[in-house]
C-alpha cells in the first residue's frame, strides 16, 4: 500500500503525540526520544513527528519537515527515480540509509517552492534517527548538506551526465522543470 507522508517539525513530541493520537484515533507505530510516527489506515498516512522546537518556532511557521510517499518496494522506488529523472527533475537518490530510525532507500526531489519530497520504502527498523535538517536537491547534489542528518543524504547518486531514459528514449535532465 502507498500512502502519502507528512513530517512535521514540532515544539512539544508528548503533546503532539497525545493530540494526533486523539485526532486519528491511533497510537503511534513508533516511539523514540524526540520522534514518534502513525502509520494511520484512514486516511493512508504516515505521519512524522520530529521534536524540534528551533525550527518550529511559533504558529504554523516551520511546521514542514518534509513530505514523502511510502511505497512497498526498492523496485518502486527505482521506478519512481526513473520517472521524475525522465520528466526532467532534479533527483538526489540515497540507498540503504538510516533515517528516521529505519534502514531505507529513497528518492528526493523539491517542488517549485523548495518543499523536500520523498519516495522512500522501509527496508528494516533502526535504532539510529540520524535527526537533522532537510536540505534542497540542488544542495544534495552539490554536497553542501552530505552527512547532515535524518533525511539528508549520505550519499547522493546524482543522475549522471548524458544519461538517457531507457523507457522514454530521451536525454534525463538534471534542472528543475520550474
């Protein structure tokens, strides 16, 4: 099953936790020190809490960690790699990285306003969060965020020069189509 992720930045992880738990009437799927997660049935959403009260600030500025849709398999992750490449966006790839206390592989691209999106699977559960800030794809690919936390990449695979879709035949672009 896909489901769409939405990761927020949060000032109080107890609070929010007790107020999403009563919200979508769950209790998380995960729990550590400073991070908790819902992988909530109706409506099909992961839901990321991540405390981190600097960037949350006040209000709703900073809210946004990042966005993400869970897919089933590393095939599907490849799939949608492809893809994005082929429709011309920028794509920073990461395998077998901790992240959010789970082993993964990932796709990140940025929507026009610079929101990070993910298509990721969960290969296995972690004991390691890797908590951090989320960077561009432009900054993935230049390395400036390499190493800088969770859902930042390790190691980025940056869709090489003159590479061609196979399925569409056509030159990957590496810019942003917008």
């Amino acid at each position: 099953m896909a489901r769409v992720q939405l990761a927020l930045n949060v000032s109080d992880v107890d609070a929010a936790v007790a107020f999403y738990g009563k919200l979508f009437g769950v209790e998380p799927a995960k729990r550590r020190p400073g991070y908790a997660n819902f992988a909530i049935d109706t409506p099909p959403l992961k839901l990321v809490l991540i405390e981190n009260p600097e960037a949350r600030g006040a209000g709703v500025a900073g809210a946004l960690n990042h966005l993400g849709v869970e897919v089933e398999s590393t095939e599907e992750v490849s799939a949608a790699t492809a893809r994005l490449a082929g429709a011309g966006l920028a794509t920073a790839v990461e395998e077998n990285t901790t992240c959010c206390y789970a082993l993964q592989d990932k796709v990140w691209v940025d929507d026009p306003d610079g929101a990070p999106w993910e298509v990721y699977t969960v290969l296995a559960d972690s004991d390691s969060a890797r908590p951090g800030s989320t960077g561009s794809v432009a900054e993935r690919l230049d390395g400036q965020e390499q190493g800088a936390g969770c859902c930042t990449p390790s190691a980025v695979a940056a869709v090489p020069a003159g590479a061609v879709n196979l399925l569409a035949g056509a030159p990957v672009s590496t810019g942003h189509c917008c």
